[in-house]
C-alpha cells in the first residue's frame, strides 16, 4: 500500500510548511499518470491525517496528463496520441517504467525521449494572500 506512504510524505511536507510559517489555505495534491495511485485510499488516510495535522487546511486532489519529449526530433505528445491496447495502457499505469517499453515517439519512432510531466506526486499550495 504506497497509498500510505505517499499520504505520510504529504502531510509531513504540509507540516514542516506550516511550521515555517509559510500559510496554506489550500492544498492541491496533483497525480501523475503514470503514477499507480488508488485515489479512493489516499483520500481516505490524508483526511484522517489531515484532520490531526492541519485541520484548517482544505485539499483536493487532480490529475495531470503525461507529457513526453522525444531527444531525437523534440517532438511532444501524450498518451492519447499513441495507439495502445488495453492492455498496455494498465501496464503502463501499473509499473510506470514501462511506458518506454511500450511507447515511442509518434513521429520518428525513437523509443529515446523523457517524460516531461506526469510522474508522481506534485503539491500546489495556495496561500493565505492569495485567497
Ligand atoms: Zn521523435
């Protein structure tokens, strides 16, 4: 269950930025797409952890998009824009690795290119000035 380790990396951050005194009104937790997380379980543990640590704090939780870049020609593009089965698609979102292995750029073919966006965790915090 990386569920429980990803809640517990989040809420110690969101604690160390409260002791720092650097405010946060709102946390936006964002999950890569190639991150193989159950939604429905973080939630579970950063509410209960949440509400011990930061009550006041509000989250909610988003997705982004994984975007690649070829090395070759420069070429971006996303999941959407590739021809995967079923089957490669739950791959790829059960061991994240892989997408080299199943991917490839959609316009030269090179299986070089880097995974710009969309790989763990990110969090965005809105402050207190900005509300
Ligand atoms: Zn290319």
């Amino acid at each position: 269950m990386h569920e429980w380790a990803i809640a517990n990396a989040i809420i110690r951050e969101v604690e160390s930025r409260l002791k720092s005194s650097l405010g946060i009104r709102r946390l936006r937790v964002v999950l890569g797409e190639l991150q193989n997380i159950d939604e429905g379980v973080l939630r579970q543990y950063l509410d209960m952890m949440m509400k011990e640590v930061a009550p006041e704090v509000d989250y909610d939780i988003d997705y982004e998009e994984a975007v690649f870049q070829c090395n070759r020609c420069g070429h971006t593009w996303t999941l959407k824009d590739v021809e995967l089965s079923d089957e490669e698609r739950e791959a790829i979102h059960f061991v994240p690795e892989a997408v080299h292995a199943y991917v490839k750029c959609p316009r030269c073919g090179s299986r070089d290119f880097k995974v710009v966006r969309g790989r763990g965790v990110r969090l965005v915090y809105e402050v207190e000035e900005n509300a």
